[in-house]
C-alpha cells in the first residue's frame, strides 16, 4: 500500500490530530440549527482505541434532549420548511450538503480514524467518498420520483402519491459511522422528511460535525437533528417516542429486536432493521482461481478489523480444496500486522474499545476450548495504549454448530468449515439465524444458480465479495432484518403511499 493517503504523508495526519484537538472536538447536540448541551449536563468520555487518549467528553443525551430534537424536527416538518420544498431545490442543497462532505474530507477521516480506529487509507479513499457518493446520488434522485395513475375504470381517477412519513429516527453504529449515517439521512431527507440521528456512543464526532454542516449547506434548522448518548438511553427514547413516524436502525439483532418492542409500546412506528450477520464464503471444488479467492477471504473477513456486518467470517470450503487454499489464506493472513491507523501504510489497525476487544478474545478461547484448530493469530498486540490491537485469527476444522460458527464476533476471526458438497455447503451457510450476505465460488452455472437460489440471504456474491455500489441495495433475511439501505429502495422506509380516488362518473 501507498504511504500517502490524498498526499498526506504519516507525519502530515499526525501533524493534524495536533492542529484538530487544539481547535476542539465539536462535542455537543445539534438540535435545531444550534449546538446545545445535554439538557442534564452530562457528558461521556471520547477515548481514542488507537492509543487510549481521551480525546473529549460528548454531550450524554437523555429523554429531554430527545423530546427536544423531535419536537424541532416536526415543527419543521409541519411548516413544510423542507417536506414542502420543491424537490429540485432539495436537490440543490443536497448537493451543496454533499460539497461540504467532501470540503471537510481529511478532517472527517481523521475524526473518524481517531474515534474508532479504521485505518485512515480506508477512512478516506473509501468511507468518505463513499458518504459523499450517497449524498449526491439521493440529491439527484430526490426530483426525479414521479408520482403514479392507477389503471382504474374509465369513469374514475386514481392518484397514487408518495409522501414523506414525517419525522425519522436514524440509529446507526460505531463500525462505519459517517458512511451508513448518510446512507439513512440522504434518502429519508431526499423524501422530505426530518431527521433524528442518534450515532453510536462509541464514533459520535463525524455524525456532530456532519450536522454542522449540513446546516451550513442550506438544510433548514430543525430538519436535521443528532442527539448523541447511550443507546439505552437515548437510542431507547426515540424508540418509544410518540412523535417518530419511522425509526431506521444498523446494529446488533438483539438491539433491533429491542426496537420492535418499543414501537409496539409506543406508536406502532415503522422500524427498519439491518442487523447481524455471519456471511458465509463458500469455495467449490472447481473455483477458477484459488489465489483471486484467498485474496478475497482475507479482505472479506479482517477488511476493518473484522468490524463489518457482512464480514465473510465463515469459510466453507470443498475438501477437495481445502488444503491449497488454506495454504493461501494462511500466507496472506501472516503478512498482516496491527498497526496504527493513522499511519497510511497501515491495513489493519485497532478494534474500536478495549470492552469489544475483550469481547472478541472470549470468542477465540471459546475457538479453542471447542476444539478448533488455531492456525493463525489469536493474540492480543499488547503494550501502552495498545489495548485494542488483535491478530487477524483463523480456526481450522470448524463445525457448523460451534459457538464461533454460529454468533456473529464483530472481529478478526475467520472460522473455516469444510464440507464434502455444494448441497452440504449449502446446508451449512444457511444453518443459522442470520441471512445478510454470501459468497459462492465456482465456475459452474448450474451450481451458481443452485447455491444463489437456495441461501437464504438479502445478497449474493458470485466469485467476488462484498462488491456493489450506491444503486446496489444491501439488507437482510431472517434474524439480518428488513428493509433495505442503498439503491431506489432504501426510500420505501421513509415514504408513506397516500390513494386519491376521483369519481369523474356525474
């Protein structure tokens, strides 16, 4: 890898976290065109994974703080400030909104970097083009949705309108906060609606900056809101607010299954879920390029530590492979060394806290303590502030029904499964309650068709993984969730189908 990252060298990002922290870390709400403090006072502690610093204290909102971002967000939205724009003009300051993204690029990889540990070559040539794209691309999306004519009898008229549901919660996670931060707003705002985001504790400064300039693009104070603090606080507040229309979340199944009883005890809110996963990569006996499909296994499962919802951290593989390509994977997975993310050569940096790092190291001496193989990793890069450092790790010999085959870890372990046929491996990659994505290896069309027609997952990776784009739509199966992010589709989540009937028969 290249040890510049857009020109900066080593030395230049770390020049800028000195030149960032004396400026100050934007800290506090962002509620109605204004920074406020946490109506209670509190703050929490903004400790850096990558050497353990706390950077700042962030604003810990609570049900206060939520019912004043969400009374700000429907009063903008009843005065039609933003749900009554003409649709080219959101386009417009949605465009002006992605400008200032892309302005602010270097300062919002290293907020990012900084708070979570990605690696600052992936923070910026990757995470921030990407949230850049999304806006741009629902920018020009939003005055290009035309309205439908039912098919009815001659004598009536049917007008099918979408309208905007009205105010929207977005709950988005830690592993990448500004991109899926904007895969939530952009569309629900390209709609007209007004938004609530509430950020991960653990990677809240790009969602408070993100808001600061998005209210410096145009958008209208009140329309878009961030209300950082614990989940179980203030996620849990939204979740049982009598004024959210709809309520988007990225997260843990669990925390999802959460949201769906708070909308069932508060106002049967719509709730859209993309949850967990624990992908499986299937290789066949006659894939093509064994070298092509090592690389991609190591890049799907430790790409971001691990940290990513459709990390394909369950290699199934034919026997009659297994050998040669775990040679492969091993290889490639050995060169791969923990390092500090702001450095630009770094491909693999921290986890995101010392609580989620000891986490993911149950789940390797659970590995152990089952009766996998260790072949790779396993150990914790230890020394002063280096607490979140973990070896990308492989296990060998899996069974399907062993813990780290079965719960999804959120980190850099890769469980191997071997099985004896395509209809075994099909059997194995839908054995459990996840169905977000998968990966099937092979040159053979019918056995394509076979495994893409029968695994049960929202998307299917056919020699590759984890590829797509904006207009590509990601979501779930099963215990993954419902709905979808991306593509036309993510608006389904954030638009109401309203029916005009005319009678034109007197």
């Amino acid at each position: 890898m290249a040890t510049q990252v857009q020109n900066h060298t080593y030395q230049d990002w770390l020049n800028s976290v000195e030149q960032l922290a004396g400026n100050g870390f934007a800290n506090r709400a962002f509620i109605d065109g204004q920074f406020c403090d946490a109506a209670s006072g509190a703050t929490f502690e903004c400790i850096s994974p990558r050497d353990g610093q706390l950077l700042t204290r962030i604003a810990a909102c609570d049900a206060v703080d939520v019912d004043k971002a969400v009374a700000a967000a429907r009063a903008s939205f009843e005065a039609g400030v933003w749900s009554r724009l003409m649709p080219k003009q959101r386009k417009k300051i949605l465009q002006a909104f992605a400008a200032e993204l892309e302005a602010h690029a270097d300062e919002l990889a290293l907020l990012e970097s900084l708070d979570m540990g990605m690696t600052i070559s992936d923070s910026r040539t990757m995470n921030l083009p990407g949230a850049v794209e999304c806006v741009n691309w629902y920018a020009e999306l939003a005055d290009k949705l035309y309205d439908e004519i039912a098919p009815t009898q001659p004598n009536a008229l049917t007008r099918i309108h979408r309208v905007p549901v009205g105010v929207v919660a977005a709950i988005v996670p830690w592993n990448y906060p500004l991109m899926i931060a904007c895969w939530k707003a952009a569309p629900a705002l390209a709609a007209g609606n007004s938004v609530v985001l509430k950020p991960a504790e653990q990677s809240s400064l790009t969602a408070i900056r993100m808001a600061e300039l998005a209210h410096k693009a145009g958008i209208p104070a009140g329309v878009f809101n961030v209300v950082p603090g614990m989940g179980d606080v203030a996620g849990k507040a939204l979740g049982l607010h009598m004024d959210v229309d709809a309520l988007a979340f990225t997260g843990s199944s669990r925390v999802g299954g959460l949201y769906m009883q708070y909308a069932g005890q508060s106002n049967l809110k719509r709730v859209a879920l993309e949850c967990g996963g624990k992908t499986p990569n299937i290789v066949l006996d006659d894939v093509e390029d064994l070298d092509k499909a090592a690389a991609a296994i190591v890049l799907g499962a430790f790409s971001n530590q691990g940290q990513i919802c459709n990390a394909g951290s369950r290699l199934i593989v034919d026997r009659r492979v297994h050998r040669p390509l775990m040679e492969k994977v091993k290889a490639l997975a050995e060169t791969i060394v923990p390092a500090d993310p702001l450095d630009p050569a770094t491909e693999f940096s921290c986890l995101v806290d010392a609580r989620h790092t000891a986490n993911v190291l149950q789940y390797v001496q659970a590995g152990q303590d089952d009766g996998a193989r260790l072949i790779c990793g396993g150990e914790q890069e230890g020394g002063s502030g280096r607490k979140c450092y973990v070896q990308p790790t492989i296990f060998d010999h899996v069974s399907a029904d062993m813990q780290i085959a079965r719960e999804e870890i959120f980190g850099p372990v890769l469980s191997v499964i071997p099985v004896d046929s395509v209809e075994q491996a099909i059997e194995v990659a839908n054995s459990t309650v996840y169905g977000l994505g998968a990966a099937v290896w092979t040159r053979d069309m019918k056995r394509m068709e076979q495994a893409a027609g029968a695994i049960k997952a929202g998307v299917i990776w056919v020699n590759c993984h984890d590829h797509g784009d904006i207009s590509s739509p990601v979501g779930g199966f099963k215990q993954s969730g419902f709905g979808r992010d991306k593509s036309v589709h993510a608006l389904d989540k954030y638009v109401e189908y309203k029916t005009v009937w005319i009678d034109l028969s007197s």
